[in-house]
C-alpha cells in the first residue's frame, strides 16, 4: 500500500509526455495551417 508513485518522478514525466503527445497533433495542425496560410498570402 505505498502511494509513492503519485510523486514517481518517472511517473510525472509519463503523464508529461502524455500531454505532449496528445497535444502534438493539433499543434501540428495549427503550425501547417499557419504554413499553408503563408504561402497563399504570398502569392506562391
């Protein structure tokens, strides 16, 4: 009955990088429409 893995620093960085993972796709999204957005402005 340890309720250490709440402070498991390795535990942090999963749910960190579950975080990230869940929060790459619609960065991702956002930086290609900015990209795409860009590139029709300019006339390329």
């Amino acid at each position: 009955m340890k309720k250490i893995d709440t402070q498991d620093p390795r535990e942090k960085l999963t749910k960190a990088r579950m975080q990230l993972l869940m929060a790459f796709p619609f960065f991702g999204e956002l930086v290609m429409r900015l990209v795409l957005h860009e590139s029709k402005t300019a006339g390329v």
